[in-house]
C-alpha cells in the first residue's frame, strides 16, 4: 500500500491570524460592523459539525449534487476523461472526490484543505481502501487566491481536473469569485484537457434557503456559535456563547444567504490589550453564500478565461454542476 505524502504549506502566523480577527471584530458599525472570515469556521469541531449539517433534510446541496452526480456521472466522465491529477479545493473528509474514483479513474489525488489535521486523518483512511492511488495532502489556504506548490507536478503530463464541489464558491462575492476562478483557470495548467468540475447553488425559494442555513434542530447555529470558541482560542477574547445567537437570512437584492451572530444582550468582549462592547442585537458577519443564476455563473466562467461549460441540473433546478475546460 502506498503511503499518502503530506505538505503543509500553510503555515499557521498566529500573529496575522490574532491582527486579522480583531480587526474584524473591531469594525466600525457604521461601516458594516463586526465581521470574520469564513474559513474560520473550520476548526476540528467546525470541519465536524459542517459534516453533520450536510446530513440534515434541510440541507438540500449535499445530497442534490450528489443525485446529479449520480444520474450523470457516466456522461461527465465521457466530457472529462480518465487518467487526470484529480486536485480536490476544500476536501475536507474527501468523500465527495473518492465516490467519482470509479468514474474518472484518476492517476494521482491531491487534497486542498486549510483544516490539517482533518484533513490528515481523512486521508490516511482513504488511502486504505485504495492503497495503489497515489494521494498528496496539501495544508492549504486558498481563500486569496490558488498557487499550487511544485509537488503537485507541473500539468504538462497529465491533465489536471480541478474539483470544487459544494457550492464553496458561494462564498465569494461576485467580484472575488471572478478573481478566484481566474487563479483556478491558471492552476489548470497547460494541457486544453485540464478543467475545473464545480458545483454552484442556484436561486430559489427563499423559505427553502433560509431553513438550509437555519435549521430547527439547530447544528447550523452550534457550527456557526463555534466560531467564538474558536476566536477564544486563536484571539484571547472572552466570547461566551451564551450572549450569542445564530441568525440566518436570504438578502435578495444581493442575491445571498448571510450567516450571523447577534448579541443577545449589551456585552463587552474583552482581549489582551484591548476590548469592545457590542449592543443587544448588534451582529457579527460570519459568512456570506452567493446565490447563482445558470446565465449568471455561465457567464462568470468565461470572463475567467473557461472555454464552453457543460451544465447538469437537478430536475427542479436547484443546484448545477459544470465542467469548464480551460
């Protein structure tokens, strides 16, 4: 069996990570308020508890792109082809890249995530039950921009097939996902048979989206309310989950789920060195997920420099999954 190779590029500035939060968290209310990132969400717990959000009924993405994968998996694998660097964006436990193994058959698999050692442990076990895959681990924030290291290979081998499934690209604003698919666009490499195979959320009812991201029987609101434990730790705050609440809301003109934390009472959180108080219903922006049109995203790959995207819905069209070659 072969052994999985790990490299951690991403290497963890506390200091950076500290000055990046409590600026953050320091915002101006009249300027936006309070905000963090994303990517902060995805601690250990976070990477967990986002696994069992996928399981619940309410949650539609996971399961809807699974079902297109499902019912077209056969005719992406005629698009794509077999045999490719199989380069998997937010792999987390790697089970959404491994179920289209027997599809794409790819030659080596490489998996992206800033979540290490998750993504250690979920590797290690996926090596095991295919011992003869070639697999890399790459410790790994993308959230500016995708380089990708040497280790990778160079992509005049072998075509390079770029997965982002979930709709993670949701979390960028319109503006920052061009940028992003443009850095996606020249990790593909230099062979016309490399692509990217992403998933995209599309717009719907907003009742149906707003339960997605707030469901009742609350691991949405536990995932996001652990972002404070985990600021406690990275920041040296004082967050207590108590004074906080999970909020969930579909903004329409912006065309976008937002995800907050609104204080449930006047508090002040405290830090080494300095502090701030936050009044009752006053909010934390914790995630923003964009909401697509298929003309809309169709449109965003090919300002990216993606040749013709391949397109399949569910029959209700509420998710897509494209292939964009370069």
């Amino acid at each position: 069996m072969k052994t999985p190779h790990f490299l951690q590029v991403y290497q963890e500035n506390t200091d950076a990570i500290r000055h990046e939060l409590l600026k953050g968290l320091s915002a101006d209310p009249r300027h936006g308020g309070a905000w963090a990132s994303p990517k902060f969400l995805y601690d250990a717990l976070g990477s967990r508890l986002f696994e069992a959000i996928t399981e619940l009924p309410e949650y539609y993405p996971t399961r809807t792109e699974a079902a297109i994968f499902a019912e077209h998996g056969s005719a992406m694998a005629q698009s794509i082809g077999a045999g490719s660097t199989l380069i998997d964006l937010g792999a987390g436990n790697c089970a959404k890249a491994a179920r289209l193994f027997g599809l794409l058959f790819p030659q080596r698999y490489v998996a992206v995530d800033i979540s290490v050692d998750f993504l250690r442990d979920a590797l290690a076990s996926l090596q095991r039950q295919y011992p003869a895959l070639e697999m890399l681990g790459l410790g790994l924030d993308f959230s500016d921009g995708l380089e990708l290291p040497p280790e990778v290979g160079d992509g005049a081998h072998a075509p390079r097939l770029l997965f982002y499934p979930g709709s993670s690209i949701g979390n960028f604003s319109p503006s920052q996902a061009l940028s992003f698919l443009r850095s996606v666009h020249a990790a593909c490499g230099p062979l016309p048979e490399s692509g990217l195979l992403i998933g995209v959320d599309l717009v719907k009812d907003t009742a149906e989206l707003e339960a997605a991201y707030d469901d009742p029987l609350g691991v949405t609101a536990a995932f996001n309310r652990n972002l404070l434990l985990h600021i406690n730790r990275l920041t040296g705050t004082d967050f207590e989950l108590a004074h906080w609440q999970h909020v969930g809301r579909f903004d329409v003109p912006l065309s976008r789920i937002e995800m907050h934390l609104q204080a449930t009472r006047d508090v002040t959180v405290r830090w080494p060195g300095g502090g701030r108080e936050f009044i009752a219903g006053e909010r934390i922006h914790t995630e923003n997920s964009y909401k697509w049109t298929q003309a809309g995203f169709e449109q965003l790959l090919s300002q990216a420099g993606f040749g013709a995207a391949t397109g399949w819905t569910d029959p209700d069209k509420r998710f897509a999954v494209y292939w964009a070659m370069t």
